[in-house]
C-alpha cells in the first residue's frame, strides 16, 4: 500500500497526521508515504487546491483523498 500526504513544512497538523500514520504501521500491514510539500512542489494548481486543507491523505490520487486535517484511522486501516 502506498499512501501520498500532502503536506507544508510548518504544518503542526500535517506532522501530527504523519506521525499518527506511521503509528499503524507494522511488519503485518507494510506501507510507504510520499510527503508532497504543496510550497515546494512548484505546482500552481495543487498549491491552490489545496492551500487551506493540508493535511491531506490520498491512498490513490485518482480516488477521493481519505481524509484531511486530522488522521480517520478507521479508514487508513480498512485499506491495510
């Protein structure tokens, strides 16, 4: 399972999602985390996108994100 959070450097609410996320990580549910930095993607639509919502967690970025400002657990591990 891969998951993509989008995130901004001084975002206490995107560390606090990674770190959550990472808490449900174990040798029974493996995953990986691309950390997308909206400032420094250089992308003009992403950053407006998704200026005022970071954090906001994708488990397929053609699917409708999972959840933003704060962790849905439930959710996250359904899918592991």
């Amino acid at each position: 399972m891969h998951f993509t959070l989008y995130s901004r450097g001084y975002c206490h609410l995107c560390h606090d999602m990674l770190d959550a996320l990472l808490r449900l990580q174990t040798p029974q549910r493996p995953f990986t985390v691309e950390v997308i930095d909206i400032d420094e993607a250089g992308d003009p639509a992403l950053l407006a996108k998704y200026d005022e919502l970071v954090p906001v967690l994708f488990a397929d970025l053609s699917q409708p994100e999972l959840c933003h400002y704060f962790l849905d657990e439930a959710k996250v591990l359904q899918l592991l």
